[in-house]
C-alpha cells in the first residue's frame, strides 16, 4: 500500500492512503472501482499523528502523484472545519 505522508502548520503529521490502494485481487480491484465516483475522484483516507480525527476525503483519482503537499492540507482542513460545524 502506497501511503504519503504531509505535515500541517500545528506539527501534526498526516498519513493518507487510498482506499483498496495495493490490492492485486480481482476482488479488490472491483472494489476499488466502485470507489471511484463518476467525478473520477477515489476514496483517500488520512490518519494524525496526535488526537486529531481520522479524515476521509474524495481526491482526483492522481492525488498522489500530482496534488501539492499544501493542496492536501486544504482538503484536510476543510474536511476538519465541515466536520467541527456538524458537531456544533
């Protein structure tokens, strides 16, 4: 499983896989396709290092190849910011 790995501007590290990223089966290769919107856009998990929440993000299907490292923060924070509004 590829991972990548981007620090924000608190020190947290955050680790983000793709979902079924690394799988050879054709089971999970199936399932990686349904995890693919029609935006094109995949599945990426990324975990902290600290006490922050685990985020799930969708990301053009070349996120880790072709996102800048501050691109992949924004989409963290925003997802944090949308998240903390819920809860309120």
């Amino acid at each position: 499983m590829k991972q990548r790995d981007v620090q924000d501007g608190a020190g947290i590290t955050w680790t983000c896989v793709q979902a079924f990223s690394g799988a050879e089966t054709p089971a999970a290769r199936e399932a990686q396709k349904r995890m693919t919107n029609a935006d094109e856009e995949v599945a990426v998990v990324c975990t902290p290092s600290g006490g922050e929440q685990t985020v799930r993000l969708s990301l053009p299907a070349a996120w880790r190849e072709q996102m800048a490292d501050d691109q992949l923060l924004a989409a963290i924070e925003a997802h944090r910011g949308d998240a903390e509004e819920r809860r309120a």
